[in-house]
C-alpha cells in the first residue's frame, strides 16, 4: 500500500496554451507502480481556466472543493458542485473554469494509454 | 459529459462474508459507458468494516469523508484522513474499518477487467 496527502504532492503549473491560474497535483501515475490509470488533483486559481481542448483519455473527475463551470463544445454552461461526479467520454471537447472566489479543485482520473504514463493526456482535434 | 451528484446514486448493501455495515455507490461504470475504469463511493458506518481481502484490480482510493483505518496482511494499522490517496496493487490483501463515530466515505476506485462491469471486484487468494 502507498499512501499520500494530497497537498504533499508538489503542484505543476500548466502552461499549455488557452489554460491560465491551472495546476495539477500528479498524486498517483505510472511513477507509484499504477497500470491501469491515474489520479491527478487539478487546481484552479479563482478565475483560472482551461482551454476548450479533447484528447483520447476520458476523463472520471470528482469535485472536492470549490465551484467549478464545465462547458461543452456548443457553449452550453453547467455549474458543478462538490460531490458531483462527472465523466467526459474520450475526444468529447470540454472547458472548465473556477467561477468561484476561492480555489477549485478536482480530482481528475484518467486511464495510462500504451505510451503514457498518467500526469499528460494526448490531445485530439475538437469536433462540434 | 455525464454528471451526477454521488449521493443521487442509491447506495448498495454489501453482504459479503465478513464485510460488516458497508454500502457501495456505484457512481460511473460500465454501465455509464465507462470504458477503462470505474468510480465507486464506499460508504462504511460506525464500525463498518471489510475482511482482510485480495482481489485481481488494484485500488486508488481518495479518503472523502471520515476516520479511516488501514490494515494489510500483517496486521499493521495505519490512521487514514481526508484527502489522502491510497493506492492497494492488485493481489495486495487489505482491510478498512470506520473508526470514527460518523459515515466514513472513501471514493474507490478500479479498473474493469476484460469481462467486469466495474461494479465488484475479483477475488484472490490472500498471500501474507
């Protein structure tokens, strides 16, 4: 068994273009022994984005903490909750953003593709 | 995307031998379109407990909510608290207690096996 705080694993900022005030917490990856897929914490100052972006992973995020907004490829907004979880199936086009006034967090799995190894995803074109 | 709030998800009762006051919330399976992994809320009572078990899929687990206690094959304990990450290989024995006084909540999570549903686990011989 491996254990670990959350917070004792350093953020990474995320300088990939459109994403701003975006960290990702790499908890356990292909680095822990992980075979399967991999649990990230995604951190998002107050107003931090990502970009409308896909990739091949899907994603299987839970809400820990603060206010999320997800938008979709035709600009359809959803507020989210803590508590909510949300999957986005692989190439769907997806955005969120921190519309609260504090830290947004989520924990955001996604499967390690042959290659990969669970911190990056492998971007795909968005089709609307 | 596909969202639910994990507590619009009708807990489960787990009956099996030796598993003591444990429901599951099966939140995103196969059954979701999932196709890699599944997110499970392990909901434990005061006292509610697994056996000492072993399974062919490995866990990553994110403490939610409550006082948990980690056993492995040898019977060390370890104290788990909100926002830590576990991660149990496949094959490894473990066992988790709520020794709190509160619903202990742990999101579990594991990959679906060729054949699985992402919903329960296959079991394994304990090897200590």
């Amino acid at each position: 068994m491996l254990r670990k705080h959350f917070t004792a694993v350093e953020p990474v900022a995320i300088s990939q273009t459109g994403f701003k005030g975006l960290s990702a917490r790499y908890v356990l990856t292909s680095a822990d022994g992980c075979p399967h897929f991999a649990m990230r914490v995604m951190e998002f100052e107050p107003q931090g984005h990502t970009s409308l972006h896909a990739h091949l992973e899907e994603h299987e995020i839970f809400v820990i903490e603060g206010e999320p907004l997800y938008i979709d490829a035709s600009g359809k907004e959803t507020r989210l909750r803590v508590g909510d979880a949300v999957y986005v199936p692989p190439e769907e086009p997806h955005q969120f953003k921190n519309v609260g006034q504090t830290m947004m967090r989520l924990l955001c799995l996604i499967p390690i593709l042959p290659g990969a190894n669970g911190r990056s995803t492998t971007p795909c074109p968005i089709r609307k």
